[in-house]
C-alpha cells in the first residue's frame, strides 16, 4: 500500500514537472512544423500566443519558437509610433531551455507581428532566418530580420540585417541558386506603377545591388497631369552602375 502511494506521489511530482517544462520551454514535438512555405496570415487569426517548431537546417537544430503578441497598454497609440508589439522567444528542442528573447517593434500592430511572422534562408547560408513586419503602407512593407548564426546558435542582427531592413517591396522574392533578392515595386495600376530590383547576398553578409528600374513620370504640357512614364534600366557593370535601357510608356498600357 504503501508502495503505491509512493509511486502515485513520484507519478503526480514527474507530471507537475512536465508541466513546468512545457510552460517554461515547450515539448517540440506537441508543435506543428513551420517552414519557409507556412504561414499564420488565416482569415480567423486569434492575436494569441503561438508556438512553432522550426529545423533551421536540414543537420538541424530544431527551436521552438513562441510568439509572444503584446496586447497591453504598451500598445497605445498610434501606427505612426515604432513600438513594442510582442516577443520572439527562442527555446531549444533538446534541451527545452530558453536561448533568448527577441523584442519585435513595429508600425504595425501586434495582429500583423502574427500575420506577416515568417521564416527563410535570406542571406543563403542554409540556415533558416526570421522576419516581422516592422513598417507598411497599402502597397509596399519593410521587414525586421535576424539571421541565424550557427557560432551562437542564436538569431542575430548586423550590417547585412540592418540593410535588409531599409528595402520597401511588394515582396521579396529569394533566389537561392543565384543568392539574388529580388525586390518588387508596386505603387499602382498600370505599366508606370511596376518596377524590379535586385540585390546579390555577396559572401552571405552583404547586400550588392546589380539591377534597378527607375520610373519618371511624363507629364502634360502644362504640367498638371502625368500622363505616362520613362523607365530607365540600370546594371552593375565593372563594379558600377551603369544604364543599360530607357523606354517610355504612356498612362494607357498595361
């Protein structure tokens, strides 16, 4: 009898522990898989925590990701305001421990941290990094990356991340086989509202750019109405950038 009144303590004591575990770092395998392919932008979203599980490589590790929305006072305020919206904790899989806490700031609210969460391999090195919405308008979105850094074993920002950052798009568009970001511009309807760039992940650590589209609006005479545009085509040529195309369009093509 006794026996079994010890074996049902130490039962309820291995069962209070698992419990602590997984509210402190999480079982890995009670998450779903999350990849560069998924994402959480669902039309019935719920702003609530959500936990992930993402191999950063095929050798692994395996993390566990928790988004962590902000929907306190914090919050208050306009979307003019860069300002914290949630957390990014990172915990390891085998171990289950916390190996760090990135703090997400955004423009945007703590719904679009979730929607626009995502994870891929931007600067080549087959290692999956992470981005959040940091700025948007109706057409264009700059993002927050960090790059993972198989030294640390953590997600780290630098000069690569930082310049990243500053590009507005309509989305990016990575070509591993190249190592080239291509970055469409969208500011509009019609022919004179497109444009392309690219960029070559030099070395993994930095960002070259090597095309460029630049749109000059045509206008009236008197110069109250555009009515159409000049796109001039830009390469990297020897180390420069160089004019490689100009054409014109008027404000009808498509």
């Amino acid at each position: 009898m006794l026996r079994l009144m010890v074996f049902g303590l130490l039962l309820e004591v291995g069962l209070a522990t698992a419990q602590t575990k997984l509210e402190d770092g999480g079982s890995c395998a009670a998450f779903g898989a999350f990849g560069p392919k998924d994402s959480l932008n669902i039309a019935d979203l719920r702003v609530m925590r959500k936990d992930l599980r993402v191999r950063v490589s095929p050798k692994g590790p395996e993390l566990h990701l928790r988004l962590d929305p902000d929907t306190g006072t914090a919050n208050n305020g306009s979307e003019d305001s860069l300002r914290r919206v949630g957390w990014i904790r990172v915990f390891s899989c085998e171990t289950e421990a916390l190996i760090q806490s990135l703090k997400v700031k955004s423009h945007c609210g703590p719904e679009c941290f979730l929607r626009w969460f995502e994870v891929d391999d931007a600067n080549f090195d087959g290692y999956l990094d992470i981005a959040v919405l940091r700025d948007r308008g109706a057409l264009w979105g700059r993002q927050t990356w960090w790059v993972y850094s198989p030294t640390s074993g953590r997600f780290i920002s630098n000069d690569f991340t930082q310049a990243l950052s500053t590009i507005s798009s309509n989305g990016l568009e990575l070509d591993a086989a190249g190592h080239n970001i291509i970055v469409s511009i969208l500011l509009g309807p019609g022919r004179c509202s497109r444009a392309q760039n690219m960029y070559h992940v030099a070395h993994g650590n930095r960002l070259v750019l090597m095309h460029e589209e630049k749109l000059t609006p045509t206008w009236n005479s008197e110069h109250t109405q555009s009515v159409g545009c000049t796109l001039t085509t830009l390469e990297r040529v020897n180390g420069k950038m160089q004019v490689s195309n100009v054409q014109h369009y008027d404000g009808r093509e498509n």
